[in-house]
C-alpha cells in the first residue's frame, strides 16, 4: 500500500464500529417499532448516558436510527423495518454458527 492510499474501512465497520453501538441496534431491533429515551437505552444496555447519546448521534448521522421529540426529550428508534430485519437476522445467524461451531468440536 503506498503512502497516498487508504486502508480499507469495510461499511460494516463504520457502523458496528464499537460494542455500544452493537448493543443500541439489537436493543432497538428487539423493540422495533417503539422508540425508547436515552436515558431507558443506556439502562437496558449497560453503558453510560454520554456513551450511549455519542453512539445514538453517530448512527443518527448514519442512518441507522431516528428520533422523535416529545418536550424535551428524545425518544430513539430504528430507522426502519428493514434495517431492524438485518439487525435480527445478523443477531441469529451469528448465534447458529457459534452454535454449530461449538457442537461441532470434538470432545476429548
């Protein structure tokens, strides 16, 4: 790689890039369609408020997720049906591999 070009950032990356976010997306995918405030996302997930709100405006930003204002709180969802599919159908295929990868170790 020359010193001009890029490492290569896998879109998948950029999304998934830290477990909070990870954790935000199958939190909403589980919920979809109900939008939760930040505050009831940070508890249910397991990580601080301000990670958690960085985390929601990075995939706000990205599309991944949308808002809604009620006085003066937001209350986040997924962006859509589709997006909560991918989130789900990522969440299970994953465990079916870890799953068939585990019973497929031979016992000593």
């Amino acid at each position: 790689m020359d010193s001009e070009s890029k490492p290569y950032e896998p879109k998948l990356e950029q999304v998934l890039g830290t477990k909070g976010k990870v954790r935000i997306l199958c939190y909403l995918a589980e919920n979809y369609p109900h939008d939760y405030p930040l505050s009831e996302i940070s508890r249910q997930i397991g990580i601080s408020k301000r990670a958690t709100n960085v985390n929601l405006e990075e995939l706000t930003k990205q599309g991944m997720t949308s808002y809604r204002t009620i006085g003066n709180r937001i209350f986040y969802t997924l962006a859509n049906e589709n997006l909560c599919s991918a989130v789900m159908n990522m969440e299970n295929n994953l465990k079916e591999i870890l799953q068939a990868s585990t019973s497929a170790k031979p016992t000593s």
